[in-house]
C-alpha cells in the first residue's frame, strides 16, 4: 500500500525536461515579445518544469536564464539573451569628488579597472550582472551629488504703508501674502506656488510700497554647505596707543566690518523637495556717540523647512536699522573753548527698514 501511494506521488510531480529554446519559444509566443540568442549560449540547456504551457511569464524566464548563468538585456525593442558569466569591456565618466567611491567599489568587487586622469573617465572589465550594480551605484552616487538652485529676492517695504492701503486681505487670492508682511515677528514657515508670490510682489510694487534691492541666484550641491551675503562694507576707526621711553603715541587704523545680511545654510535634495537648514544674521549699526566709532548690532534666527521644487519659501520680519549722526560745525569758531558749542550742531536719527528675502528652487 505504502509503494503505491510513493508511485503516486512521484508520477504527481513529475518534471518534464525542455530546452531554453523551447522554453523562451512559448514565452515569446504568449507575450508577443522577440527574443535573441547571443551566439555564446547554449540553447540546448535543459529546463525542467512541471508544464510547459504554464510558462508564460517574462519574469520566469529571467530567473530560469539566472540559474543557468544566462542574463536578459532589454534592447531597444527585443530581449537578448546573454551569457552572464562573460567578461565585457565598461568605461564610465565620473567627477572628480565621486572618483574615489567608485575606485573603491571596484575593489570591493574584484572588478579589474584603469583610471585615466584628466578626461575622469574609468575604463572597467566585468560580468553583465556586475555592471548592473555598478550603474545602480552611478544612479545612487548622481543623486547624491545633484545641484539645485536657490534664486534669492531681496525687497524693502513700509509696513506702515501696506497697512494704511486698506486692503480688504479676503477679496484677493494672494492676500495671506500681503497681510503676512505686516507680522513684526520673524517668520520663515511661508512655502508659496510662484505664481501667487510674483502676483503679490508686482501688486506691492505698482502700489509703490515695496522696491526690489536684489535678484541674485547661486547653485548648490546636496548636503553641501551654502553662505549668500547681502552687505557693505563699513570702516571702522581703530586708535591704538603705544607707549615708548615714556612717549604715548597715538595711531589710527581703520578696519572694514561688514554690515547687513549673511545665511548660512545647508540643503538636503530628495524627491519633489529639498531641506533647508539656515541661520540668518544681520549686523546692523545701531548708534554711537561719534560717526567714526560706530555700535554695531547683530540678530541671528535659525529657520528649517521644507520647500517643494518650483515652490517659494518667503521670509518675513527681518528689520534693517540704520542710526545717522550729523555732525555741523563752523571751522576754527566751533573749537573755541566754552563757546565753540554755539557754533556746532549734532543730530542724531533713526531709521528702520523692513525687508523680505524670497527663496526659489529650481532643480539645475
């Protein structure tokens, strides 16, 4: 009883033994698809199956090709079957600062490989199935060395002047942008579509209540650091006194400061969108009892957020102040003692100066 029922099973799962050719023949068949031998595989390698009729899948093909040591090549409109063990002739054109990955992954996988300096291109000897993973690897290694591009837009504006148009922020489609400048707190949260932002800064602009200071762009690679500054250069009056053989000498020096806007950044590119992590300082003058010895300010924000390509993230609330002092005398008069002070003036101002930085990202 028990030899019966073993007999039994066995006839059950009996495999019947075809060749590739026949098999890859059906498949063609049943998906309309041309196949083509490469003249060093052995279309005479048998395949065991338990019903050939049932073989009608592309993709079990490549897996019966693979076990055999066979690669499927997708050309341009037919399949090409291939020996996957034989060596073939690569070459690959890299930038410098992604050279020393691939050179390492070459050696990692035994791949026998010529450099050739200058033109940056590798000339490679490996199997079909290798390359696959080396161009996996080129993909990998390209979108992480992708640019993107940062176009800034620097504009002034009143916020008292915006207030007292009287806009009624509900009736326009870009109105949150308006009413957003108005906010005295730094705010760097805003992503807009391009459109809407343009919109709202031409409608300010025809209104004259805003002006356009800069429109510079600079490109970026992925996790690389960024700085974009926007300042002038101010001098700044050192006096230094040295003493020798009991004599005090007293020399003047001047020192250039930088003063208005510096981000320092790092971007992080993924699909759709990219990362920005930045720090906005801005040094400012603040005052001082004498033009030639300025106070100098300074105001830091961090900000981190997510913008989307072709997308506007627009920052708020940053505040340039300027303090002037005028100093009117009449020569020789002002420096008479007790008196001189009736013929000199000094005055003292303050402005303060609302700005807007847009940032754009564009994919480069």
């Amino acid at each position: 009883m028990i030899k019966i029922f073993l007999l039994f099973f066995l006839l059950s799962i009996s495999l019947f033994s075809s060749s590739l050719l026949d098999v890859t023949k059906k498949i063609s068949e049943y998906t309309g698809k041309t196949f083509v031998f490469s003249k060093d595989v052995n279309s005479s390698v048998n395949i065991f199956t338990p019903d050939l009729s049932k073989v009608k899948n592309i993709l079990i093909l490549k897996d019966l090709l693979r076990d055999n040591g066979y690669s499927l090549v997708l050309k341009n409109n037919y399949y090409k079957i291939i020996d996957g063990s034989k060596i073939y002739n690569y070459s690959v054109t890299v930038d410098n600062d992604i050279k020393d990955e691939f050179i390492k992954y070459f050696k990692y996988d035994g791949i026998k490989y010529t450099y050739i300096q200058g033109v940056n291109v590798i000339y490679y000897k490996c199997s079909y199935s290798q390359n696959l993973r080396v161009k996996k690897m080129l993909k990998k290694v390209d979108k992480k060395n992708i640019s993107v591009m940062l176009r800034f837009i620097i504009f002034s504006y009143n916020t008292q002047d915006i207030l007292d148009m009287g806009i009624d922020y509900t009736k326009i489609s870009f109105g949150n942008i308006i009413q957003s400048l108005t906010a005295s707190t730094f705010n760097s949260s805003s992503v807009l579509s391009s459109d809407d932002f343009f919109s709202a800064l031409k409608f300010l602009q025809q209104k004259g209540v805003t002006e356009i200071k800069q429109f510079p762009y600079i490109v970026v690679r992925n996790n690389k650091k960024f700085n974009f500054k926007n300042v002038t250069s101010v001098p700044i009056q050192i006096n230094t006194i040295s003493t020798d053989s009991s004599v005090n000498t007293n020399t003047v020096s001047y020192e250039y400061k930088d003063v208005g806007l510096n981000i320092n950044g790092l971007l992080s590119s993924f699909d759709g969108y990219v990362s920005l992590d930045m720090k906005f300082i801005i040094d400012s003058i603040i005052g001082g009892a004498d033009t030639r010895l300025p106070i100098l300010g300074k105001k830091s924000f961090n900000s981190f957020v997510d913008v989307p390509y072709g997308k506007v993230l627009l920052v708020s609330g940053l505040k340039d102040e300027k303090t002037t002092l005028n100093d009117y005398s009449i020569p020789y008069l002002s420096g008479i003692p007790f008196l001189g002070s009736i013929f000199s003036y000094k005055s003292k101002s303050k402005e303060t100066n609302n700005f807007g930085i847009a940032i754009q990202v564009e994919k480069f």
